[in-house]
C-alpha cells in the first residue's frame, strides 16, 4: 500500500495490516497527527494555572478553620488571587 500524507506530502509504503490499523481512513501520516493523551490545545476545561507544593506552617486553631472552609488548596488559592489579581 502506498500512503501520502496530505499534511507534510510524505510517501510511506505500508503493509496492508499496517494500512488498514493505523492509516485507513485517515488522510495524514502519524507525525501530523494530534497525539493521543498529550497537551492538546482548546481540549478540555481550562487551566487555572501550574501547581506547586507548598509547605504551610500556622497554628492548630488557624487549621482548624482553614480545614472548616474545605478544601485547603482553594482556599488559599482564593487567597492568593484575591491578594494579586486586580
Ligand atoms: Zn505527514
């Protein structure tokens, strides 16, 4: 089987078995197409940002009430971004 790819114009000679798993049906090789379980852009909900692990030292009673708002990183999150975002 002959294969071109209508992307990057290059010519593979493939095995039927090959052809018909991975390239029928399909009109661009392998290499331009959009990888399976990467970063793709536009996919999915929206970042909020890159995460960081922080260590926190406060007093038990402060935990006690940061714990009472739930979750811990949003919470400081919500902190974090109402100190710095305008
Ligand atoms: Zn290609």
């Amino acid at each position: 089987m002959l294969f071109k790819c209508s992307k990057c114009q290059k010519k593979l000679s493939l095995q039927p078995n090959i052809f018909e798993k991975a390239y029928k049906g399909h009109d661009t090789c392998l290499d331009c197409r959009p990888k399976h379980g990467g970063s793709r852009e536009g996919a999915g909900r929206p970042s909020l940002g890159t995460t960081k692990k922080v260590s926190v030292t406060l007093p038990d009673d402060i935990w006690e009430k940061i714990e009472g708002e739930g979750n811990k990183s949003a919470f400081f999150r919500d902190l974090a971004l109402k100190e710095f975002e305008k």
